[in-house]
C-alpha cells in the first residue's frame, strides 16, 4: 500500500518506520537536517519494537498520491502541514494522530475534502538524533471517528496499522481524546526541570504537584460534561473516583504509570520539543485544561501554573529546580 506520513517526528517516524519493515511504500515530510538524515541513511529505528532502518521516500511536502495517509505533525502545526499538503491528502483517509483535545476539528476545518480519523498514541518514542527514533514504551494506538462509533474508515485504517503495532478502533473517540489528556498530564513537569518523567513522579514535591492537575483537569473534564473514554487503564467509574480521592490515595495513579514506563528515561514531548529548541504544544496539553475550566466558568490554577512554568523555560533556556516549581505552583 501507498502511504502518506506527515510530520516525521518520534511518532511520526515510527509509524513510517514500521510500516516501511511490514512492506509499504511510505512517503515521509520532514526539514532541516533530520530530512536530510532520512535521504542519506534512512530511519534508524529502536527500542520496544525492535530495530529496522527504513528507507523511505522523504520530502518537505508530499509528492506522491497514497491510499492512506498519517499527520503526525504537533498541535500547533497542524493546520499548516495539512494546507501544504492539502491537494494529496484531499479526498482520503487521514489519520491525525496528536495529543489534546483540537485535532479533529483543526483537520476538518482545514480541508473539509479528507475522511479525517483521530488517533491518539499511547506508546512513548524519543526523537534522539536527526534520522534516529527509540520507542522507550510500547502501548496501542487508538483510532476514532469523534462521539460515535468508528467509521468504516476507521475500521478499514486500524486494520493496516494493526499489522505493525497495537491499534483498536474505539467508540467515543472523545471521550478517549480526554482520558489521554489526563495521561499528557505528566509531560510539563520534565520539561520545567529537564528531568525525566519517571524522576519527577519519584520526587514526592513533584509528585503531589501532577497529582493535583491531574485532578484538576479530571474535575475540569467532569464540570464540562465529559464521558472519559477507556484508555490505559482509565475509565469514567476509575476518573471519577480519582477526581475524589485524598492526596495520598490519588498519588497512586501517577506511580502506576510510573510503574508502566520502565527503566529506560521518558523525557515526554515537551522536554523533547524544549530541548530541540522548538515551541511545545503545552497550550493543547495543560492549557486545554484551562481553556476548557474557563468554558465552564472554573478555574485551573495549577494546569495554569504548569502553562506559565513551560513557557517561561522555553523563553529563558534554563530549568527550574523542584524547590522553584514548588514555590511557583499556587
């Protein structure tokens, strides 16, 4: 099958990758050095999935028709790698595969002429080098049509990505978008202190610190009338408990996905995007936390605390000790 991956980032790169090892025609778009990595000596591929170099076809935007398409891009990116590609991704299906709560509606404003279907990935990749991608955590990639149930569409693409890693086609594909972003929750405290996501759930201060917008954006997800989705683990009868639970007790679910990770450092894809020297997507993270409290008429102020922290590195360069985030997080 032809295949269209846009955004050749550690998700993006390792879908191509592995639909390039399983027998696929794959076409990447990618910049700057780690497009001209992939030309010269392809994707260097490792980790939980195992080793492959692909060898794909890569450019800034795509060339090629292809069958099934992938957007892989970050939030903020979104829109602008689908008009630049709108005339070959017009008129198919496309996966947009992108934390927060934005992606569908982006892609279908965007270009209305595509058969858009969400993804949400549940694996973790580090883009470690340009040309090298590491799955630090295997985990199953979710695909949605919005509220109901998934499209024939849908079907028809979590079949193909079924044959190279865990996918399942889902029902309230919204629901599932918000369980994940409770999940995303742990990735704006390693990108304030620059520490991995397993050392900052086992610091106690910044432990109780995810904990508390951890809460706060269940709380948030509940007041807006969310029916949270069925995503590792999580559930609208186990969010819900969480959401009620004293410090202490709600501590446990931060260390259970703790406990998941492993061994190897997960840096999240903000301190990825921090230390590329690029802007983060934490204004879909932690602020469409905020963003959906305000709807609401609430407030979130640790979710806006963590908002201001990122940015505020992204700014000046330099990460914050345990001692700083405590202090500045209300």
């Amino acid at each position: 099958m032809q295949i269209a991956v846009v955004g050749g980032g550690a998700i993006g790169g390792t879908i191509a990758a592995l639909l390039d090892r399983a027998g696929h025609s794959v076409e990447l778009t990618a910049r700057g050095e780690h497009l001209a990595v992939i030309r010269q000596s392809g994707i260097r591929l490792t980790g939980g999935w195992g080793a492959h170099v692909a060898h794909v076809q890569a450019n800034e935007v795509l060339t090629t028709s292809a069958e099934l398409a992938f957007v892989c891009t970050k939030a903020q990116d979104a829109r602008p790698a689908i008009l630049a590609n709108a005339e070959l991704l017009g008129g198919r299906p496309v996966v947009i595969v992108q934390n927060g709560l934005e992606a569908l509606r982006t892609a279908r404003e965007a270009l209305p002429e595509a058969d858009w279907i969400g993804g949400l990935a549940l694996y973790a990749a580090s883009y470690l080098a340009a040309g090298e991608i590491s799955v630090t955590t295997t985990g199953v990639t979710y695909l949605g049509s919005g509220d109901g149930e998934p499209s024939p569409a849908t079907r028809s693409a979590t079949a193909t990505l079924a044959t190279v890693m865990p996918a399942e086609a889902i029902a309230n594909f919204t629901g599932a978008q918000w369980s994940k972003l409770i999940v995303n929750q742990v990735n704006a405290m390693p990108a304030i202190t620059g520490l991995s996501v397993q050392q900052t759930i086992e610091h106690p201060e910044l432990r109780r610190i995810i904990t508390r917008s951890m809460q706060e954006a269940v709380r948030t997800g509940f007041a807006v009338g969310t029916r949270f989705g069925r995503v590792q683990g999580l559930s609208q009868v186990l969010l819900r408990a969480f959401a009620l639970a004293p410090a202490g007790l709600a501590e446990r679910l931060p260390l259970r996905m703790r406990a998941r990770m492993g061994s190897t450092p997960n840096p999240g894809s903000t301190l990825q995007s921090i230390r590329r020297g690029q802007p983060t997507e934490i204004d879909y993270l932690n602020g469409a936390v905020v963003a959906e409290a305000a709807s609401a008429g609430r407030e979130a102020p640790v979710n806006a605390a963590l908002v201001d922290l990122v940015h505020e590195v992204e700014r000046t360069g330099h990460f914050l000790t345990p001692a700083a985030v405590a202090r500045a997080v209300p």
